[in-house]
C-alpha cells in the first residue's frame, strides 16, 4: 500500500479510537452454567419485565430447545411468546414479522436464542420497536441509533459467533440483495446467558468452525492497534481457553465443561472485537461468504493462518504474546509468533478443516472479491499491517488454490 494512503487509513483509525471513548461500550451482564437459562423468568421478573418476545429459528424451534425455557416461564407465571421465524441474515420481512408478533401480544422486552440469525434478527427487532415509521435500511452503518432500546437477553446455542456481546446485527435488505451491518453500542445486549445445555448435541463440523471463529476474533482484536488494556486482557483470555478446550469439545460434544468453556471463550472473544474491531482475515471471509457462500468460520480458519504470515514482522510481538496464551515457548518474538501460526494450522487439521478453500471462482471473482474485502477492511480496520488490493487479491489466491 502506498504511504500516503496509509497515512491517512492510520489517521481515521486514530480518530475512530479517540472517539470511542466517548462512547458507551457496556459488557452485557454474565449469566454462566448449566440450565442458568432456566433463571430467566425471574430475572426478567425483577427488571420489572412483564412478557418477553423469545425470537429463534425453525430448526431449534423444531428440536425443541425452546421447551424446556417455556416450562421455566410457565411455572414462574410470566407470559412468553414465541417467535420461531428467524432465518440466517435476517430480512426486513423476517424483523417485521417478529414485531406484529410483539405488538399483537403487548410484549416488553426480547430474548434471542440461537446462532448469529437468532441474535441478529433480535437485534435488528430493538431498533424496530423503537423507530416503528423508519425503515431498516436507514440505520445501516455505525452509530445511527440514537433511542433508548427495550433489553436484550442472549442465548447464543453455538460457541463462535460472540454475537451475545458484540454492537453489530446483520441484515438484508431483499429489495436490492445488499447485505449490510448495523454497529452501534446501543444493540450490545443486556444480558448474555451462557447455558451449556444448549450446546451439547452441536455437531463436530460447527463447533470446529465456531471456535474458529471466535480465535479469529481474539487473534484479530489483538494484534490490531486499536486494542484496549481490557479487550487484549479478554483477548488473551479467550485465546488460553480456545487452545485448552476447543480440541477437547470437538472430541467430547457432549461434555458440558468443554462447551461451558468454549461459551466463556467466544463471549470473550466477542466483547474484546465489539471494542477493538477484527482486521483482514473478517474481511476476505466477507467477501467469500456474500459471493459463494463459504461459511464464515469456515473462511476465517482456513485464512487465518495466511493472513497472519502476510502481516510477517509487523505482528511479531503481538503474536508472542498470543503464543504464550496458548500456552507456547520460544525464544524470541519471531520464533514465537511463528510457532503460534504453525498451531493454528495443526488445530485445523486435528479438526479437520482443510488448509484450502474449495471454490470454484467465476474468471474474474478473484479481483471483485479483493475488492470487497478491501472495502470493508481499508481503512477502518485497524490491522497491523495494511494490505492492498493486489495483496489482497494474493492472499485470496493463497487459500484459494
Ligand atoms: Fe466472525
């Protein structure tokens, strides 16, 4: 990248991190262990909450998971309505269905239990209830929201996304396909609900990709330079669990220590990247996942490993520092960072994710893709080390070919 461009990337970066700390980046409230979930009812009850709106998808509805939930409100006698039409990068149709839902039943606050659909489409519903004549669309980008939001409670039922701590919902607006993000503070929820239960029946595949997904957020929020002394602290938190527990819950699904954990872990990982942003390896996994799909913890394993070697001595220290979290020895920064990059790599074939993506690009992607990427990532990530869209574009071919 030429300097002056990154000179000025360096100085936007610089204001948006001075202009953050005017900015109320609140942690949502921990709830943590088996069934805590089940303590909801009262909890809602003593914030002076009257009849929440739960919001899911189908496929959990279907399984069932909302059950034993609607048995915790049913005995405390606090009404509960269902909302099971969440669908993965929610659309306006999908938030406005949920609303009537709401209104029709005089609800008060919402719960969102699922993946990132569930919290997303939770999310965009707050900012619904409160601007119920403003289209979504017009909140796209950070910072919009500027009314108080009814709460959120989180129930996130995989360990990756951290979306039960983070400022951003996803969504699409089906009139031109374009799909966007919403950051603000406001949407950070009210309370996260860290029940293992929920986690216990995942499937190999998805806690591999998950815990990917959350590493990358840790290893992303760290190394880039708008880090906090509480979002690396989370950070290096969220790394020592990954590396201690990931492996193990992908061999054990069933143990609720390792899913506890790895819950622990993403909600980290997700209150460090709400503060300190993520860098490069989100940014290619964007693009590959709104063009072709690729799922995004996915993308992120496969080009973490990547990214991080093309950032090469300008993330040296950073990524000892990670290395030791990990639990890592070397005896200098290069060879530790070095070891570290080398683990990522092994942590994905002992889970079987492969070092390359199978894609079959369209002549021509590869460079619309770069460019995407490039997009979102310049010059608001603040990375260590900043790419172009040439090495973007190389990087791309790395974990492509
Ligand atoms: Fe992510």
């Amino acid at each position: 990248m030429n300097k002056f461009y990154s000179f000025s990337c360096r100085l936007y970066q610089r204001a948006l991190y001075l202009a953050s700390f005017f900015l109320h980046f609140h942690e949502p409230k921990l709830l943590s262990g088996l069934d805590c979930s089940l303590e909801l009812p009262k909890l809602i009850k003593k914030q002076g909450q009257l009849h929440p709106l739960l919001i899911t998808d189908k496929g959990l509805y279907d399984l069932g998971l909302t059950k034993k939930i609607s048995e915790a409100f049913l005995k405390e006698n606090v009404s509960l309505s269902i909302f099971p039409g969440a669908v993965p990068n929610p659309t306006f149709e999908c938030v406005d269905e949920a609303y009537e839902v709401y209104e029709n039943d005089n609800c008060d606050c919402v719960i969102a239990l699922g993946g990132g659909s569930s919290m997303d489409a939770g999310k965009a519903l707050l900012i619904r209830i409160a601007y119920p004549n403003r289209k979504l669309s017009k909140f796209k980008g950070i910072l919009k929201v500027h009314r108080k939001l009814r709460p959120l409670y989180a129930i996130p039922t995989t360990a990756g996304t951290g979306s039960e701590a983070t400022l951003a919902a996803v969504l699409v607006d089906k009139t031109n396909k374009d799909k966007f993000q919403i950051d603000d503070p406001k949407l950070i929820p009210s309370y996260a609900i860290l029940d293992p239960s929920y986690l216990t029946a995942l499937p190999r595949k998805v806690i591999a990709s998950t815990g990917m997904d959350a590493l990358t957020h840790a290893v992303e929020s760290y190394i880039g330079r708008s880090s906090t002394k509480k979002s690396k602290a989370y950070a290096l938190q969220a790394t020592s669990l990954i590396f201690e527990n990931l492996e193990e819950f992908y061999e054990e699904p069933s143990n609720g220590i390792y899913a506890s954990n790895m819950q622990l872990a993403s909600y980290k990982a997700g209150v460090s990247f709400s503060r300190a942003y993520v860098g490069y390896v989100h940014a290619l996994a964007h693009s590959l996942g709104g063009f072709y799909n690729v799922p995004h913890g996915l993308a992120n394993a496969v080009l973490l490993p990547i990214v991080l070697e093309a950032y090469g001595k300008a993330a040296y220290k950073p990524l000892s520092e990670l290395a030791k979290a990990a639990g890592l020895k070397g005896e200098s920064k290069e060879k530790l960072a070095k070891a570290f990059i080398e683990e990522i790599r092994l942590l994905n074939a002992r889970m079987g994710i492969p070092n390359k993506l199978n894609v079959s690009l369209e002549q021509g992607d590869l460079r619309k893709l770069a460019l995407h990427a490039d997009k979102e990532g310049n010059p608001f990530y603040p990375v260590p080390k900043e790419f172009n869209v040439d090495e973007l574009e190389s990087i791309l071919k790395e974990a492509l070919s």
